[in-house]
C-alpha cells in the first residue's frame, strides 16, 4: 500500500491512515502537491501558485484595494506555504481553504492596521471584476465551482448576504458592521449564522 | 420556555465568523474558551471548522481571478531558492554566486564597540575598510558627508564579522536615527538582488528596514536609518526593498 494511495470519500480504514474526508480529485491533487512541497518539490509549489495565485490575488485585491500590496500579501502567504508546510493540517479542510483563509487573514490585518489603505469606493459584489487587465487561464473545475458559488449565494436573503460580504469582502468584524449598519451586534451575529449555514447546505447540494 | 444551549451552539456561531475574520477581541477570546472546553480532539469542534472554513474558501472562489503581473512567479521561485536548507539544487552549469557568505549568529562575534574618539573612530574606519579618502581627501560627496558625521563626538561603530576579506560595519551615534553603512571587499548580490540592512529597536521582536545597497566595486558607503536605538543589525539578501527580511541574514551582530 503505497503513502499516496488516494481515497475518495470517508472511507473506513482509509489507507491515509486518518480519518480525512477527501471531497474530489482536486482536494486529493492539491494535498498530494503539498506534500511534494514539503520535500522541497519546486514543479508542485509552482503549481499550486499557478492554479491558486490569482483566485488568490482577487481575494487580496477586493479587500486591500491596491495591487500592489495585494501580490505582496499573495507572494508572503506562498512563502509562508513553502517554509512551513507542515502548518497545513489535512484534518481541518482543503488546501484551498488553508491557502485563502492565510492570505485573508494577512490581508484582513493590513487593512485593519493601516487604514489609509482603505478607499472609499462603492460597494462591489462578487460578481464585478475587480482589477483584469488580460485573460486569466482559468480550469473549467474552478470555473464550474465559481458559478455555483455564486448562485448559492444569490439564494441566502439579502441581508445575510450583505453581512457576510461585509465582513469577508471589506475585512469589518462584526461590531464595525453592527456601527455601520445601525444595527444591534446580536442582529448581526445572527445573520452571520443563518448566512453561513444557509451558504454551507446551498454548498453541499449543488457539490458534485 | 428555551432548553439549554446545545454544547457546540456557541461555538457554531463564533467559529462561523472566526473563518471570516470577523470577530472583534472578545468573540475571540470567548472563541479560545470554548475550544478549550472542548478540548483539541473534540471531533464536532473540528467538522464544524473544516466545514465553515470550506464555506469562506468559497467566497474567495466566488471572485473573478486577477492576474499576477509579469515575473511574479519568477519572483516568488527566486525567493523560495533562497531559502536555507529548503530550495531545490541549483541546475547544472547554473552560475550563481552563493547568497549566503557568512552567518554565525552568536554573541560577540561581530564587534560592538563604543565610544569611540573621534579621531580613533576616522582612524578605524580607514584602516578596516582601506578608505583612504575618509582621512580628509576631498573625495567623493558621501565620503565627505561620512568624514562630517564621524567628526562629531558621541560616534560608535558596529562591525560585522569578517570573511573572506569582506568587511562591514555600521558607524551611528546613539539617540540618532542616521547612520553610515561602510564596507569594502563587499561580493556583488545575485543578479537582480541587493542587500538589505535591518536593524532591530531594543526590546523590539520586529526587524526594521535599514536601507539597501548594493557595492560599487566592492566598496560600501551609505547613509542608513537605523533608528535611534537598536541592539541588532543584520543584512539579508533581497529582490528589492522590503518591508521585512524574507531570506535568512547573511550578516548578523548583536549588542552584548
């Protein structure tokens, strides 16, 4: 039985050896690959950066609001990627996951450090571009998931929507949106769990 | 009349914006508690946010892909060799001077000397990095701004462990944020690299930029900011100006 023997699905006496619930090939593609970076395999860190630098780049820009300091923050989380692997727990989700939830946390701390960083802009939605300036080669997989995502979300009322997108999107906690709002901080505590519940089962009916 | 809140109620709803980075101080620390409670192996704890984290991945999926700009991979590859003791091997043939030219990290290794006279401080100066023009020449500009700035009282001078005939050191006047950077037999950085001076403030964790540089036939004279009181330097090797050290120093000297 080899160390990289694959299983789809929570399979009893999975052959990893831990009781991980691979949700698709690309989950079992992307563990695989920071494995290979763990043992200083440059092609596998390349690849990650290649499939998720720009997906990640878009997350950074959309809150930090400037290029620049959004690939700085890209380039200092796939750093951070290939000096410590091992932070990556196979336990606690997809690699996807663990690499946007590090760039939006950094991301999230500079603009709430440095608040001049902020612009004044109206609100964008997901759906709206925020800064292309060629054609980004896009997989079909990623691209398929980004459609059902966005449908999903367009299914969650408005108002928990608007919270969510405030607080992952603008990098506000909830007390600033609660101030923002004129809103009591329960309200918006509220409408974050019934958002992100409602977001998860969307999520997992419309996964294939 | 309400039961009693399910165990894993509370921290359903903290974790659910924990992976949003949307809580404020408190919800955090009450976030830490209820793990806690819980325990690290609690199972529930772990689904929910595996799950929750997977729902704000989808979020980020949910934004259009912005392209890096040009040489970004090239960049970050860069960096990642230059990392110790975890890049790839050079290629074959690949003609690419070493980054890293000396580093012991102990204390006293490099020279941290203090009150200096003045004269003695030109005298040093001159006679480590074979600067003859510091001793009064009408030299260059910025060894006339050096030879200034030493010949004020109060200097001190920092050098940097010696190799290879390489020298280094820092001339600063305590309380004073400018400094001199001054070297000679200096190696060239990689190609498309400079060195990066950091100076750390005492009682500071924070490495600050100090200034780049880069020599000119092997010589070094800079003028830096190093901050009215520090009690580490280092240099580390760069792509350009950084806001924190992203290779291992390749220089380092600590005040005993």
């Amino acid at each position: 039985m080899t160390r990289d023997a694959v299983v789809l699905g929570p399979w009893p006496g999975s052959r990893t050896g831990t009781s991980v619930a691979v949700h698709s090939l690309e989950d079992a593609r992307d563990r695989d690959l920071v494995r290979r970076v763990a043992r200083g395999d440059e092609d596998a860190f390349r690849d990650l950066f290649r499939r998720y630098g720009p997906m990640a780049k878009a997350l950074a820009l959309r809150v930090v609001r400037q290029a620049f300091m959004a690939e700085e923050i890209v380039q200092e989380a796939f750093l951070a990627l290939w000096r410590t692997p091992g932070s990556y727990r196979e336990e606690r989700g997809t690699v996807r996951n663990w690499l946007f939830s590090t760039v939006h946390h950094r991301a999230v701390d500079m603009v709430r450090r440095e608040e001049a960083l902020r612009r004044r802009t109206e609100h964008r939605g997901p759906g709206e571009a925020a800064d292309v300036a060629e054609a980004v080669v896009d997989e079909a997989d990623l691209r398929d998931r980004r459609t059902r995502v966005r449908a999903a979300l367009e299914r969650i009322p408005p108002e928990q929507r608007q919270v969510l997108e405030l607080m992952y999107y603008e990098g506000k906690t909830q007390a600033a949106i609660a101030a923002d709002l004129t809103l009591p901080l329960g309200t918006v505590k509220s409408r974050t769990l019934l958002g992100m519940r409602r977001l998860r089962s969307l999520l997992s009916e419309v996964e294939p | 009349m309400n039961g009693p809140t399910r165990p894993h109620e509370v921290v359903e709803e903290l974790l659910a914006a924990d992976v949003l980075h949307g809580l404020d101080g408190g919800d955090r620390d009450a976030l830490g508690r209820a793990l806690a409670e819980h325990g690290p192996d609690c199972a529930e704890c772990v689904r929910l946010r595996a799950e929750y984290g997977e729902v704000a991945a989808a979020l980020a999926v949910a934004l259009d892909p912005v392209p890096l700009s040009a040489g970004a991979e090239e960049r970050l590859l860069q960096a990642v060799r230059e990392e110790p003791g975890r890049g790839p091997a050079p290629a074959p043939g690949e003609d690419r001077k070493p980054a890293v030219l000396a580093l012991r990290r102990r204390r006293g290794v490099g020279r941290w000397l203090g009150g200096v006279a003045v004269a003695a401080s030109v005298v040093l100066l001159a006679g480590i990095f074979g600067l003859g023009y510091l001793a009064g020449s009408d030299g260059r500009g910025d060894a006339a701004a050096l030879a200034a700035f030493v010949a004020r009282s109060g200097v001190e001078i920092v050098a940097f462990p010696s190799r290879d005939g390489e020298r280094l050191a820092v001339a600063y006047r305590p309380g004073e944020s400018t400094g001199w950077l001054v070297g000679s037999a200096v190696a060239d950085p990689p190609a498309e690299r400079v060195y990066e001076l950091w100076a750390r403030p005492a009682g500071s964790e924070r490495m600050e930029p100090a200034g780049t540089f880069r020599p000119e036939d092997g010589t070094v004279l800079e003028e830096v900011d190093v901050g009215a009181d520090f009690d580490l330097l280092a240099v580390t090797v760069e792509s350009g100006f950084r806001q924190q050290p992203t290779t291992a120093p390749i220089y380092v000297v600590e005040a005993a």
